[in-house]
C-alpha cells in the first residue's frame, strides 16, 4: 500500500548507519525520506519544508532530541503548521525529559512498527 501523501518522512539521527537504514525502509515502502543527522539540520529543514512525520534520536552531538523539542514546542507556538508535526522519538534509552505525549519507540526498533507509524501519520496528512 503506497503512502497517501507526498509529504517525506524527516528521520533525525547521528548514526549514519541507522539514519540510512531507517530511510531505505521507509524508500520501500513508498515514502519520501529526508534525513538530518542532528535536531540543528532538523529544525533548518523544518523552517521551509512540510513533513508528515519525524523520527527522532534523543543523543545526538550539535542539537539533541530534547533540545529539539523544546525549540520546535517554542517555534510551534508561533507556527500552526510546526504544531501539526507528529514526532516520535527512537533512542536506546528513555528519557523522563521527553514529553508524555510523544510516542517512544526503543532501539533496535521493529521497521514494521515504523512503517506503521509513517503510514498512520500520512494518512492522518492527507
């Protein structure tokens, strides 16, 4: 089943190798990638790009998960369409400082409850 939106999936990871193969599973399954490798580039992209989902890592050098959150919440406040962007974080561990209201998924993550996710997300965007 091919996604319902043309929106990509914004996979935000340090680990080149994860980021990569989150993506190519993603590219299978029919959806637009775009891949950052910490919440700076995230947020840079997030200022002119629409996505229908982020994948997010919390450990990441530059600009972390949390960090990330709290300045997209900020911007969101200020911005509807950043508001509207379901999120969920993929780390190794969990994280009291995330938001109860952000799903969590553990790494090494199930890919088949990632593409679940993306496709709830692009239908909930379409």
């Amino acid at each position: 089943m091919k996604p319902s939106t043309s929106l990509p999936v914004l996979v935000v990871d340090d680990n080149e190798d994860v980021r990569e193969a989150v993506s190519e599973v993603l590219r299978t399954e029919g959806f637009g990638v775009a891949p950052a490798a910490d919440g700076k580039e995230a947020l840079t992209y997030l200022q002119t790009h629409d996505v229908a989902l982020v994948f997010l890592d919390l450990k990441m050098p530059v600009l972390d998960g949390v960090s990330f959150l709290q300045l997209l919440r900020s911007a969101a406040r200020k911005n509807e369409r950043l508001a509207r962007i379901p999120i969920v974080v993929v780390a190794a561990e969990r994280s009291r400082l995330v938001p109860p209201d952000i799903r969590m998924l553990d790494k090494p993550c199930d890919f088949d409850e990632l593409v679940r996710l993306a496709r709830q997300a692009c239908a909930a965007t379409a």
